[in-house]
C-alpha cells in the first residue's frame, strides 16, 4: 500500500446521491472533480435562505432607521422640556421681580390718587356748605358734593381693599402657582430624560436582536453555500483513484461497490487517493522461519496485482 494518501470522505449534511463518479485506478491532478452529490434540495434551501437574509436585512436597516428617529425625538423632548423649565424659571422671576412691583407700586399710586380726590372733593364740600349758607348754592347742588365726597371715599376704600388682596392673596397664590409651574416642568425634564434614555436603550436592543438576527441568517445561508460547494468533491493532490468501498471490505455480507446513484452518508470515505512517493509492504513470516531472519536483511519484493 501506499505510504501517503488521502482520505475524501463527504462533507455534506445527511445523505446525498452520486451523480458523478470518476473512474476508479484514474490518475488525477489537483484539483480534478472526483465525485459530484446531487445538490437539488440544497438549491431550494439556498433561494429560502436567500429570502430570509433579505428579510433580515430589511428589519435591520429598518430598525437602525427607527434607532436614528428615537435619538432625534428623544433629543427634541429633552430640549423642549428645558425650554419649558428654562420659561417657567423666566415667569417666577419675571413677576416676582417685575410683574408684582409693577402692580403693587399702581396700587399704591392709585391710593395716593384716591386720597387726593377725596382730599379736594371734602375741600369743596367745605366750600359749598359755606356757599349754601350764605345762600348761593342750591341745596341740590350741595348734595352733589356729598355724593361726590362719598364716592370718592369709596374709591379709596377700594384702593385700599385692592392692595390688601395684592399683598396678602394674589401675590401668594401667583408665587405658589409660578413655583408649582417651575417643580412641574422640572418633573416633566426628568421624565423627558429618563424615558428618552430607555427608549434610546430599547430602540439599540432591538437593533442589536435585528442585527444579530441578520448575521445569523447570513451564516445559515453562507453554511448552505458551502455545503453547494462541498457537493463538488476534487482532489486535493495529484494520486490515483481508489474507492473506498474497494480497500475497506467488511468480512460479513456483501457490500455495494460506490457507483452513481448510491446514496452517501455525511463523513463517509468515498475514495483513497495515494502517490505513488512511495509504497509500504506488508509481509507475514512463518513463526519456524523467524530465526533465519535478521535486522538489515536485503529483501526481493515481486508485486503481481495493485489494488
């Protein structure tokens, strides 16, 4: 036999059909088709593998498509949320600081201007009494001026009634209501934020499933791609074609010589290829001649059949 030669066994899943076969005792070259497996079934798993790698690539691009639109929403939430908190800050201050004085000096103003008017309206009741007195003013014309008086002292008490309710209730109640809007919009930033950080984290899970589920499909349609090319047995050295079913016969029953159309199984040996570097020779001797036979003895070999 020889002392190198080459096992090729079937690389493919399952059992396949020979469709092709070289001729054994063939001397062949490198890279000479030895064996062709019938592939049909595997083409038809090829194209669905085809389609699921699309499919998988569409849902991927589509996700990292939704990844890019739950950044930029998220983003917008975050800074209009900051805006509202940025306003709100605005609003407290602009009342408490700008708003609030503005309205407690006009009523202030407006006290000041009540007490005027009323100051000149008592003045010209006092003028007018001192008129009718002396009997130059109607006594309708004097109750004119009264009225005039007393209108005038309400206005004040008005004006005086409108500062308290500034002092000790709009001006609290606008503050607690200007805070409550300030806590809320703050509130409302930490949501914006928190939610945009777990729909950033939810949208890159779901990438990373499509994408993952991809390259899975990718590897399941590359694998089927090699088992197409693994139906095309060629040999890997020069040598000469030898079947397996020729060198390994089993002692019991008869076993059927590799032709086309048998059947294969996945790392079965289908064909030795030996070189012919060098052959090896197996010889028995007969346990009454092992004493006329020595270490370095020259040895004539006469070779009648190869096979």
């Amino acid at each position: 036999s020889s002392q190198q030669e080459v096992k090729i066994k079937s690389q493919v899943d399952g059992r396949k059909t020979i469709l092709f076969l070289i001729e054994e005792g063939t001397r062949v070259q490198k890279g000479t088709i030895l064996v062709e497996l019938d592939r049909a079934a595997l083409n038809d798993q090829l194209e669905e593998a085809k389609i699921s790698v699309d499919n998988a690539e569409a849902a991927f691009i589509r996700e990292r498509e939704q990844l890019s639109i739950t950044r930029n929403k998220s983003l917008s939430d975050v800074e209009q949320s900051k805006q509202e908190v940025k306003f709100s800050k605005m609003d407290f201050e602009n009342y408490k600081r700008g708003q609030y004085p503005q309205d407690l000096q006009v009523a202030k103003n407006t006290i000041i201007l009540a007490e005027e008017e009323l100051k000149r309206a008592e003045d010209k009741l006092d003028w007018s009494k001192k008129l009718a007195e002396e009997g130059f003013l109607t006594r309708s014309e004097l109750e004119s001026d009264h009225l005039e008086v007393k209108r005038k002292r309400l206005n004040l008490e008005l004006a005086h009634s409108k500062l308290n309710l500034l002092e000790a209730f709009i001006y609290k109640r606008q503050i607690e209501k200007l805070e409550s809007e300030m806590y809320q919009a703050e509130q409302a930033l930490l949501r914006a934020e928190k939610n945009a950080l777990a729909d950033t984290i939810r949208a890159e899970a779901s990438l990373r499933a499509k994408e993952s589920e991809w390259q899975r499909q990718l590897k399941k349609m590359q694998a089927i791609e090699q088992q197409i090319e693994n139906c095309t047995i060629r040999a890997p050295r020069d040598g000469m074609v030898i079947y397996a079913t020729s060198v390994n016969k089993r002692p019991w029953g008869n076993q059927a010589p590799l032709e086309v159309g048998q059947e294969v199984r996945e790392r079965q040996d289908l064909i030795f290829l030996p070189t012919n570097t060098g052959m090896k020779v197996q010889l028995k001797i007969d346990e009454a001649d092992l004493k006329r036979v020595r270490t370095g003895m020259a040895a004539r070999v006469r070779v009648n059949a190869l096979g």
